[in-house]
C-alpha cells in the first residue's frame, strides 16, 4: 500500500501543475520633489515623476534640471518654477565634446493633466537632422509643470566608444548650470520607453460608452468589413482561455478578454497551445515595439519586438506589423516569429498580435503557462495556460499514471489485496 500511495502522490503533483495564476496591478502618478539628493538609476519614462524624488537636481533661475543614464538612453527631468516647459531654448546636450540641439513638441498642459511628448534634435537650435529621438510626459500638479523624457544616443549616431563619456545639458530658458551625467552603458535597461515610439497628444482616457454598448466599443466601427480600432472593456470579467480571438485589425473580439493593468497600458492574451495572441491598450503614447516583450514560456524565456511600429498614427489608421523573437533583448535568433496589427483610437494607441510558438522551437505548448510582460506598458506579468484542453490533458496524464503503476505492481505480485494483508497471509 506505501507504494500505490506514493504512486498516487506522484499524480498528485503532475495534477497540480495544471494551476494557473496571474498578477496584477497598478501604480499612481505622482509628480516628483525637487529636494532630491540621491544618484538612483531606477527611472521610468512614464508621466509618473515620483522615481526621481531621489535624483540630484540642477537648480536655475527658472526652474531644476536632471540627468540620468539609462542604459543606451539619457533620461531627462525638468521641473519649473515659473511657466510652462520650455519646448526650445534648446535643450543642449554635450555629449564627449559635440552639442545636440534638443527640442520639445508642444509642452502646454493643463491643471491636473499629463500629456505625451514627442523629442527631436538636430545640429543647431531647433534643427531636425537627427529627426526623432525620444518621447516623454510634460504634467502640471495645480503649482508646477514637471517634464521627463528620453534621448536615445544611438539616434545620435553614439555607439559603443562613448560609454564613459559625459554628458551635460542646459537650457537657457531655466537656467545657466548645466545637469550632468556619465555613459555607463549602451545597452538597454528597463524602465525606459523606447524613443522610436511617437507619444500621443492627450492624457485622457476613454469615457464609457452609451448604455446599450459595451464600455470602450467604438462605435460604427466594430462592425464595419474595414480593418476598425475598437478599445478594450477594462472591466471585463473572462478567463484569458478565450480561443476566438482572429489577428485582423479588429479588436472586438477581445471585449470580454480580462485585461492586466500597468503603470502605461493594459495587456491580455490568450493561447492556443501553437500561438500565443496578444493585446495592448496604452495609457500614453504609442505601443511600444522594444522593451521587449518578454515570455517565459514553460520555464524557456524569449523576448519578442517589433521596429516596424509606426511612430505616430492618425485616428482610426491600422497598420500590419511584424515581430522578432531572440533570447535576449532586441536578439534575432528566432526570425520573423510573429504578425499583427496597430491601430490608433482617439487618444489611445492599441495593438494585438499572435506569436508562433513553434519558431520559438518550443513546438505546441498545450497546458504549460506562459507569462508576459512589457516594461514599457508595465511591470506586471499577464498569464495563461498554452491551450484549453491543456489542464484536462496533464490532469488525464496523471490519473494514467496512477492507473498504470498500479496495474503494473499487481502483475508483478508487489501489491496484495487488502484482505490478504489484514488476515496475515
């Protein structure tokens, strides 16, 4: 009997791996301090400033300034006295000896608010030859107006032989000192928001819909045979199990999908057990392409991005994008692993895409978890099981188990009837 029954344990822990949980959150945008004194590097280009409380500021006549290095990135923090962000001035960076002019898109904002910004720069002030270079948040607390944002050195034309170089910057509309920091790395860190990703122009989230809609369904749209945006329902109550989800450009069929709520975004997914489906709704600014996506897949990590994401996009446009898979950030060695679609909704940019889990060389993941998360839209992991049949086919291995050993002991005369054992022979 002490062998069925550790037999029968052994089924008892292949039963309990069919479990499947998820983790979510949310964070609260607060704007920073400016008695900040510490050098802390864990700074997340988000519209929420609180993570620079601790940075060493740069006080002028007008306002403070910081820097910080962020992996292949500089982050930037900038809170005023008086007035609004300064878009131009520019910002001058002096990064090992030359200067980059950097300038604002339009910092206005209201009492309250947050909006997304776009950075560009060029060779003098107010110049464009370096096109696109970051993206970021300007905020207004009802006193002040905060700003952050990223300056992406490899848009520069930086590579590698800067790391150790300094960098500084000013702006002569807030002051005459200059902040400085040190290239640490060219590689990426989490936390920032990749630069070749557009901020949109509004804080807003989306109102509810009327009565007889689901809330967040554009109306007229859903519907119609063109490729339409459709937001998702936050409040949605659903297992993420959910296998009717076509990748199309049509974001219906995610309505009642749960959704993981991060810092920037809103994510879900679902599986098949040979393609894993994703949804992204941001908070701010454009779906990220890097950051990356980053999959553990029955214990294997993979990290899945796109650089075909569109930089900006107007109302109710789609585009077809593709994905990369490799095990490391921005890592190539899986190929173009997967396709999908972005859209933008109104203040919104939203995304889904569908990931082919067999060029992960991963084959079918039926019943084993997967979990994502994107530090660009947040730090907590959506999860599901690789397929609906998945629970009941490792719960079915498990009784087989059971069942088998148990026939096979017998056979070889190891397990005797309980009357034989309680009678003596």
């Amino acid at each position: 009997m002490m062998r069925l029954r550790k037999i029968m344990l052994l089924g008892a822990v292949v039963l309990g791996l069919t479990g499947l949980g998820s983790i979510s959150g949310s964070t609260t945008a607060t704007a920073a301090s400016s008695n900040a004194n510490s050098t802390s590097s864990a700074i997340t280009i988000d519209g929420q400033f609180s993570d620079w409380s601790g940075a060493k500021l740069t006080e002028g006549y007008n306002g403070y300034t910081a820097l910080m290095d962020n992996g292949r990135y500089v982050a930037t923090y900038v809170k005023m006295k008086n007035g609004n962000i300064p878009m131009t001035g520019d910002y001058n960076f002096v990064i090992d000896g030359k200067t980059y002019y950097v300038w604002l898109s339009d910092t206005a904002v209201g009492s309250g608010k947050t909006k997304a910004i776009t950075v560009k720069a060029g060779e003098y002030n107010e110049g464009d030859q370096y096109g696109e270079v970051g993206t970021g948040y300007v905020a207004n607390d009802g006193k002040h107006n905060y700003a952050e944002f990223t300056i992406n050195l490899k848009a520069l034309g930086l590579n590698g032989t800067t790391v150790g170089s300094n960098v500084a910057m000013k702006n002569p509309n807030i002051g005459n000192d200059a902040a400085t920091t040190k290239v640490t790395s060219m590689g990426n860190k989490h936390g920032h928001h990749d630069t070749t990703s557009s901020a949109a122009s509004s804080s807003s989230t989306s109102s509810a819909a009327s009565s007889n809609k689901a809330a967040g369904v554009v109306s007229d749209k859903a519907d119609s045979n063109s490729k339409a945006s459709t937001t998702k329902d936050p409040n949605a109550n659903n297992t993420n199990d959910n296998l009717n989800i076509v990748i199309d450009g049509k974001f219906k069929d995610w309505e009642h999908v749960t959704l993981t709520e991060g810092y920037n975004g809103y994510t879900a997914m679902v599986s098949d057990g040979d393609y894993v489906y994703v949804y992204v709704k941001m908070k701010y600014g454009q779906v990220p392409g890097y950051g990356d996506y980053n999959f553990d897949i029955g214990g294997k990590k993979i990290y899945v991005w796109s650089d075909n994401i569109p930089s900006s996009q107007n109302n109710g446009d789609v585009k077809a994008v593709s994905f990369t898979g490799g095990d490391y950030n921005e890592g190539h060695q899986y190929g173009t692993v997967g396709t999908g679609y972005v859209a933008q909704d109104g203040s919104h940019s939203i995304a889904e895409f569908k990931v082919n889990l067999g060029k992960l060389k991963v084959s079918s993941m039926t019943g084993q978890t997967i979990t994502m998360y994107n530090p660009n839209i947040g730090n907590e992991k959506v999860t599901v099981a690789g397929g609906s049949t998945g629970p009941w086919l490792i719960s079915g291995v498990g009784v087989v188990i059971v069942g088998f050993g148990y026939w096979r002991l017998r056979k070889r005369g190891l397990l005797k009837r309980p009357s034989d054992h309680i009678s003596g022979k």
